[in-house]
C-alpha cells in the first residue's frame, strides 16, 4: 500500500511538475536582476 | 570558488517543483502561483544566506513552506471557498485524463492535513531523505517518521472509505490500468 501511494503521489506531483512555466516567473526573475543591476550602480569592489 | 554553480541561475530550474510543492500546500493552483511568487522574492533577497554547494531545493521550499504557514493558512480559511469544489483538486486537470481512481487519490490527499501532505511530497514524491525533510520543516527527524507513517496510513483509510463508495471503480482490471501495470 505504502509504494502504491507513494507512486501515485509521484505521478500527481510529477504532472504539476511537467506543467509549462507560466510566463509571470521568467518576467519575475527578470525584474529582480533589472533591481539587481539598478542596485549595483555603485557596487561595492568585487574582492578578489 | 568560481566553479561554484550561481544559485540565482539555477532558481529557474527548481520552479516546477515549487509550483508543484505550492499546489499540495495550497490545494489552489492560482494561490499556488502567487506563494511560488512570495517565495521567490523572499529567496531572491536572502541569496546570502545559502550556503553554496548544499541543497538548494530543500532551502527553497523551506523558504516555501515557511511563507505558506506565516502568510497563506491564514488567508486561506478567510477565502475558503464554500461549495468545496476546489477541494479535491490538486491541480487542474485535463478532461481526458479523468481516470476516476486518481480523482479519488487527489480527493483523499487534499483532506490529509498541512503536515501530512507536506512531508508525502517532500518524502514520497519529492524523495527527500527523513533528514532533509526534518531540516525543511524544522522539527525532529522522529517526527517525520511519525507524522509519514500517519500520513500515508491516514491516505490509504480515505482511499479504502471511497473504494466501498465506487466499487465498479476500482476492479482489478481498473487499477492495472490507472497504474500501468499488468492486472494481478
């Protein structure tokens, strides 16, 4: 019982993570490097 | 250090399964997508705090997880939505896909509480070890072996209460092919 539910929650979670990224999440990660770069106007010496 | 692998590149490739991670939470796919949102931003600021070359997705559905309970259980309960309909679902699915027996699974795992669907998918589905899940939720590693073991005997219960509701649903030959395996 415990690997019949174990592959059933593989496959229901699976197909959420088969799923096609909306586009709001690439937008996203692209307006947090824009902030990131408008940051980093002044950036602090890369050490090294 | 320059070979060390930039945890801001790689959030991408951890999306899915935190979208995925935020739907079982949730049990609402567009509040799902809007935690998956909090939690990005929130990781996005705290990139400082990981430690390179440990386990990203477990420090990202910590980050998850702990923006849920602080945030979204409250909110849910003030938007419960009164006729149940999204209840059962764990995402939206296509109409062809509609192999009743997983609806039932889906309907059974959605009346499991937080915890226990939380550590079935980072235990069963997602594969985290008891010591990984342990870390991600913040408790002991006992009590993820308890709280598993409950969950997964608290799911087959609901399951068997909806197998004796649909009897004509769940014969052998059903079961074989909704688990694509030959019929015992």
């Amino acid at each position: 019982m415990d690997h019949e539910i174990d592959e059933n929650l593989r496959r229901v979670y699976s197909d959420v993570v088969a799923a096609p990224l909306p586009e709001r999440f690439t937008e996203l990660l692209d307006k947090l490097r824009e902030q990131e770069r408008e940051g980093c106007e002044n950036p602090v010496e890369d050490k090294q | 250090m320059t070979s060390t692998p930039d945890p801001k590149k790689e959030l991408i490739e951890h999306l899915p399964a935190m979208r995925a991670f935020a739907v079982s939470l949730t049990r609402n796919p567009s509040s799902a997508d809007d935690l998956v949102q909090d939690a990005v931003v929130k990781a996005w600021a705290n990139f400082d705090k990981f430690e390179p070359g440990t386990n990203l997705r477990a420090w990202l559905f910590t980050i998850l997880r702990n923006t849920y309970y602080s945030l979204y259980r409250k909110r849910r309960r003030e938007v419960e939505d009164p006729d149940g309909a999204m209840a059962g679902r764990l995402s939206e699915k296509p109409a062809h896909d509609g192999h009743l027996a997983m609806t039932d699974f889906r309907e059974a795992f959605a009346k499991l509480t937080d915890e226990q669907r939380e550590v079935l998918i980072l235990v069963g589905a997602e594969g985290f070890s008891y010591e990984e899940a342990a870390e991600t939720c913040g408790v002991a590693v006992g009590t993820i072996k308890s709280r598993t073991n409950r969950a997964r005997k608290r799911l087959a219960e609901l399951m068997n209460l909806n197998d004796e509701d649909e009897l004509e649903m769940t014969d052998r030959a059903t079961m074989a092919v909704v688990n694509g395996k030959p019929a015992a």
